[in-house]
C-alpha cells in the first residue's frame, strides 16, 4: 500500500505490513483502524499476541552476609537466553551505586556471545573496603532484546573492620612458684582505612579478680591498617586449680562487637 493516505482503484487491493515489538511480558491486544469513504467505514482489525521472556539474570537480587575488611566472598549469577537466536551479551557487566567499586565480575562462563537456548554464569565478588553495610547494582546488557538489560540487586551486612587474636583463648597454663604470675597480650587488628575506637570492659567469669588489664598500647584508638594489644596480666589465688574468665573488647563500626576472649590458667601448687 505505500505511506498511507493511499487511493485504492476499483477491483484492486493492497497490503499493510504489520510488526509486533512487544516491551514487556505478556498478552498484547490492539486494533488497527482504517478510515476511507465506503458506508462501512472505518474499518477495524484486530490483533492479539503475546510477548514472552527472552533472557533472565537470576537471581534478581542477593544479600552477603557481613565479610571483614580485606576478604571477599562471591556469588554466581545465571544468565538465561530463551530466545532461537544467538545474543551478543557486553562484557564485563556495568556496576553502580554507592559502593560499586566493592563488586566485580571475576570468572563465569558468559562469553560475549551467548547461544540460543542456553546459559552462562557470571562470578560476581564482593570485597569490600568502606565501612558499615553496602549495595551496588549489575546491570547485564544483550543485543538484539527488545527488553535490553537486566539488573541485580547486591547488599550486605555490615563490614568486619577488625580481629581480634586470639579469637578463642588466652592460655596462660600453669605457672609455678618462681613464675606466680604472668602477661598475656591481646592483639586488636585494624584492616580498614579508619581509625577505629578501642575499649575493653572489666573481666567476668568465676575467676574474674584473678584477671586483669594491665596496659598494652591500644589506649582508646586503634589507627587505619595497624595493631595495638591490650595486655592482660594473670595472678593466680586458687592454688593448683584450673580457672578462667573471660573480657570483652568492644571496637567501633564492628558489629560483631564486643569480642568475647576466654582467659585460662591454673596457679602453682
């Protein structure tokens, strides 16, 4: 028929091509009307089809758990072409948001090109540097898709900005008379790029008196990317018994604070 309007001659017809470019899922009605001059008009015609998924990314979204400063932890993403035809996917996959510069693609098995009726992965880590909790977002681009991209939503708990060793005990063991007490250090270690408060409570535990703190080099402040300790100092009353208590050290943005330390030993004879 050409650009419409058109003169159609007596006894003759034309055709009108039609294309259906669905932007989203599914049932897709419309009517096509045509006006002209005959008593009928206009004239409708109807058309319905459906638009179906050509590629998903799942899942959609996902939430780390809280990973310390300096690790990483990592997630496979799926990427779907439910499409007959091959796509070309863009590679590395685009990352925004507050703390993008935390999350890459580091493995998988995305090419850039991407088969019909197929999968690939993508290896997304998070490493993270800031402190408190995180989101980004990945955006995964194809072509052709009428859909065009896909988004997957990443958040975490909050950053692990420091250890704390040892992590489970302060063994002191068994001392003797000529060695009736002992120091033990506690060692606070900073992994992020700031300064982080320090503190650590009174000793509790059945033999807590027998405990004490007794200086280290923490003070109140632990400064970015270093240690300090908290030295701990055991003066047995209980004769040869084994006893124990336990201190708590708190360490600020760190949310598994306080750190808990057992404390052990047994006194001579």
């Amino acid at each position: 028929c050409g650009a419409l309007p058109i003169t159609v001659a007596p006894k003759t017809s034309c055709t009108l091509g039609v294309a259906f470019t669905p932007n989203a899922t599914g049932a897709h009605p419309a009517t096509l009307t045509l006006s002209d001059n005959a008593a009928t008009s206009p004239q409708n015609v109807a058309f319905t089809s459906t638009g179906t998924i050509t590629m998903t990314v799942t899942p959609t979204s996902f939430a780390f758990d809280s990973v310390k400063i300096g690790s990483t932890k990592t997630k496979t993403i799926t990427v779907h072409n439910y499409q007959t035809n091959s796509v070309t996917l863009t590679l590395p996959p685009s990352f925004s948001g507050p703390n993008a510069t935390d999350f890459s693609r580091t493995g998988g098995t995305c090419t850039s090109s991407l088969a019909a009726k197929t999968t690939c992965t993508l290896i997304v880590t998070y490493a993270p540097i800031a402190l408190g909790a995180e989101s980004a977002s990945m955006t995964v681009t194809d072509s052709p898709d009428p859909l065009d991209s896909y988004a997957v939503a990443f958040t975490t708990g909050p950053t692990i900005p420091a250890t704390v060793t040892p992590a489970a005990t302060l063994a002191f063991g068994t001392l003797t008379a000529k060695v009736p007490t002992k120091t033990k250090d506690v060692t606070v270690t900073n992994l992020s790029g700031f300064s982080l408060s320090v503190s650590e409570s009174n000793t509790s535990g059945p033999n807590a008196s027998d405990f004490g703190v007794n200086g280290g080099t923490c003070g109140t402040m632990v400064s970015a990317n270093s240690t300090c300790t908290i030295a701990v100092t055991f003066t047995p009353t209980g004769g040869g018994s084994p006893e124990n208590a336990s201190i708590a050290v708190s360490i600020g943005s760190d949310p598994d604070s306080p750190r808990n330390v057992s404390m052990t030993g047994t006194g001579p004879p």
